[in-house]
C-alpha cells in the first residue's frame, strides 16, 4: 500500500464542530466498536473548501452487516452495493464500506463483466471490499477523494487531493477519458461540483467534457432525471446550464429542446428556460418551495412549441397541435431522462393553462384563478411575457386583477360554488360577531 499523505489536525481547518452531531455519533459508535471510521466525500471537500456540507457521508472498514448490527436505527440498502443507512430523524447518515474499484458494474450491468469472478453473488460481493486506499482510488474527483479520520483528526491523502483542494482544482482521479467511459454521469458531477464550489476544472479533466456528451445517452434515465436536479435546480443553475451547453452536454439530455433552441423561436425559449431556473435558484435561497414541474414545463417548452407549430403547418388546428406536441414530447423526453408523473401531470397541466390566459371575459378569469394550478401557470406565463412570447399587457392584466380587492375570483384554494354556500351558513354567525 501506498504511503498516505497525512495531514495533523494542527494543519487542517476541520473542526468537530462543523460536523453534525449525527455524523460525529455514527463515526464515534464505529470507533468505539474497534474499527475504523472516516468521513468522506463531498462533506470533507466542502469543509476544506469553507462551504457548510449538504449532508456527511461516512466510510469504514465495517462491513454493512456489522455496522446494521451497532445500530438499532440502521437499514442495508441497495442490491450489489450493499451500504447502510443510519436515519436519525430526517436526517440520514450513510455508512459505506471500503470497497475496491467495480466501476462500470453498478446497478444494470451484467454479472459476466470480465473484472468480476462469474461463480456467484457471494463471491462477487466478498471481493468487493477492499482497502481504504482501493476505496479512495475508485472515487471520482481528487477533492472527493479525503478521508477525515475520527481516531485522530487526521485526513488521509491518497490522491493528492489536498493539493488540488488548495489549487481550488477539480481534476479527477486516474486517466479521465477511461474514467469518464466508466461511469458518464461523471461528466455532470464535474460541472456540477466546479459550479457549486467556484472550482477550475484541470484541463485534462476538461477536455473530454468537450467530446464524450454522447456517452450520456446509454445512462439510465431515471438516474439522469436525480443527477438533471441536482446541476440545475441550484443557486448556480443558470451558470451550469450554460456550461452544460458550452460543453455539448445539455443536447444528450434534452435533444428536443437543443434542437428547437437553434430554430426561429430559440432566443425566446432560451431565456424562458434560464429564468425558469434562475426563479427557481432564487426560491432556494429564499426558503421557498420549487418544483421540478415548473423547471420542466420549461426546459421542455420550446421543444413543444416548435413540434405544435410542425402539426399546425400540416394543418392541424391549434388547440389539438399543442396537445399532441406535448404527447410526443414527452414520449421522445423520457427515453432520456426520466419525468416521474407526480411532476409529468402538473407539468402538462401549467402548459394546458397557458391558452386560457387570453380568455378574459366573464367568469372565465374566476375559473381559472381557482384552478389548483393557476399560481404556476400565472408564473409561466410571466416568464413567456418577460421573453416576449406574450404581450406585457396580458401578463399585467392577470397581476393586476389578482391584486384587485374587488377582483371576480375566490382565493385559488376554493372553487367559488363550495364557497358561496359556506359562507351563506357560516358568514352570518361570523357578521353578526364582527358587528356587536
Ligand atoms: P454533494 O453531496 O455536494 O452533492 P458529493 O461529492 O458528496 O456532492 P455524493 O453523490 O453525495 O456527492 O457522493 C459522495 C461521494 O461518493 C463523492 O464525494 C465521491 O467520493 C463518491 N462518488 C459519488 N458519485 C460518484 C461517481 N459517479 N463515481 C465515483 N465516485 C463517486
Ligand atoms: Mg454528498
């Protein structure tokens, strides 16, 4: 094995205190039980790099049964991979094992792979384990590579990953190309990370984001719609959409919506999409619910309007255009990355909207104020107005009657008839009350 660069406490600024109290139980039972127990990942990188950690992942040379047996609060998952998850609450700690490099086995490769003995899963899984130097080396970036070490305070180097940490470099560790191949999702996580913590990428880790976007196709598209999240539903997500572009990534992703951003209508559906995802940054930052419905209904919405405009110059009539232009798009989306229908449903339902906001007369406003969601649909249409798809005035129109006191709509939670009556039975005590 090779010599670890060890860094003392005294030289390094982790303190306990900026571990959560969870992480520090599960590192310290693990310690007290005689094995060894680090933290690792993004939770170190982010601590060295002054940044307060998403969550802490911890590494030990405990197998999953053995760490399920020291705590009562623990759960095994995963089929090949086997980690344990410690829940406290909400908050989970996970506690891998050290294991040696299987990349390119994960999840739907066969069991045939020429790195893997063919006998049976017992064997294959025996011979996952491995050191904690295999366990470092078969990470992915070099800032993801440190391990933090509870016996002492002491972070373990195998990668030299301190240095590229101080360089503020995001370099992966091994030859990149092969590393890519391996596992392409790799390829977001670079762009994701660099983003998040303000990293240059090194340029051999670089280059090949440059070529390999299509190595993105073959991905599981369930796994790409979390990894999709994660680069763009973030404080920084315009500035990764825009690298994901300048790379040639987002087109393997959404090659519908790529398409339609170079026709007629792209400069409006490109500036629709990034204040999409720069509302939805800031909402993050303010606290406030996002849903990947509406960063959806936007990502895919110039890749409908121009496959609704292809079926009206057939000759279709608008209204079925735009339904089918949806259905197709769809379909062709989720053979890429997957759209859960919890987020699929609201997604069409705020598209669906969108031609009711020229209906002005009547009670049609009211009906659609009660709408369950007219307030995401209002906020798309915002968008499509700020990018000058619609006039300003229509989007005015609808801020301004929602503002109104005198305005013909219930509040958006109640349908209007449910309401009247109640307040016909219930009002009157209320009056009678406000009155003495
Ligand atoms: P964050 O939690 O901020 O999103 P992270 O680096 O912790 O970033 P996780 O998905 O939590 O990301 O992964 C935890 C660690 O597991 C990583 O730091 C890295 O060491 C390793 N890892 C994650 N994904 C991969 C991958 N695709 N290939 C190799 N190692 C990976
Ligand atoms: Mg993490």
């Amino acid at each position: 094995m090779a010599q670890p660069r060890i860094i003392p406490r005294a030289e390094h600024p982790i303190s306990r205190r900026d571990i959560s109290e969870n992480a520090l139980k599960v590192l310290y039972r693990l310690k007290d039980a005689g094995y060894r127990a680090c933290l690792v990942g993004g939770g170190v990188r982010d601590l060295l790099l002054g940044v307060e950690p998403k969550d802490f992942d911890v590494a030990t040379d405990a197998s999953p049964e053995e760490v399920n047996e020291l705590f009562r609060n623990a759960r095994l998952i995963g089929r090949r991979f086997r980690l344990a998850h410690v829940r406290f609450g909400r908050d989970i700690i996970e506690v891998s094992t050290f294991r040696a490099d299987l990349s390119g086995v994960d999840d739907d490769e066969t069991d045939d792979d020429a790195r893997l003995l063919d006998d049976s899963g017992r064997i294959l899984r025996d011979n996952v384990y491995g050191s904690i130097e295999e366990d470092a080396r078969r990470r992915d970036f070099t800032v993801n590579g440190l391990y933090y070490d509870i016996a002492d305070f002491s972070i373990h180097d195998f990668v030299d990953g301190m240095a590229d940490v101080d360089a503020r470099q995001l370099r992966l560790i091994g030859d990149p190309e092969t590393r890519y191949r391996e596992d392409p999702v790799r390829l977001l996580r670079a762009v994701r990370i660099a983003v998040k913590l303000g990293l240059e990428i090194e340029p051999a880790t670089e280059a090949p984001l440059y070529e390999l976007g299509e190595l993105l196709a073959d991905v599981p598209p369930a796994r790409l719609f979390d990894e999709v999240l994660k680069v763009l539903m973030t404080p920084d997500g315009v500035t990764a959409f825009r690298k994901l572009r300048h790379y040639g990534l987002f087109g393997p992703l959404f090659p519908e919506t790529e398409a339609a951003l170079a026709g007629a209508a792209g400069e409006a559906g490109l500036q629709i999409i990034e204040n999409a995802i720069a509302n939805t940054g800031k909402r993050i930052v303010e606290g406030r619910p996002v849903t990947p419905a509406f960063l959806y209904a936007a990502l895919l919405w110039p890749a409908v309007r121009a496959a609704a405009e292809a079926r009206e110059a057939e000759g279709m009539p608008a209204a079925p255009a735009l339904a089918t232009a949806q259905r197709e798009v769809i379909a062709a989306q989720v053979q890429r990355v997957m759209l859960p229908k919890r987020f699929s449903v609201p997604m069409r339902e705020i598209w669906q909207l969108q031609p009711r906001f020229h209906k002005r007369r009547g009670k049609q406003p009211a009906r659609l104020m009660s709408h369950p969601r007219f307030r995401a649909a209002y906020d798309f249409l915002l968008l499509r107005a700020e990018a000058g798809e619609e006039p300003a005035e229509l989007a005015q129109w609808w801020t301004d009657i929602q503002e109104q006191p005198g305005a013909p709509a219930p509040p958006p939670a109640a349908p209007s008839g449910r309401r009247r009556r109640r307040r016909g039975r219930r009002g009157g005590r209320g009056r009678k009350r406000d009155d003495g």
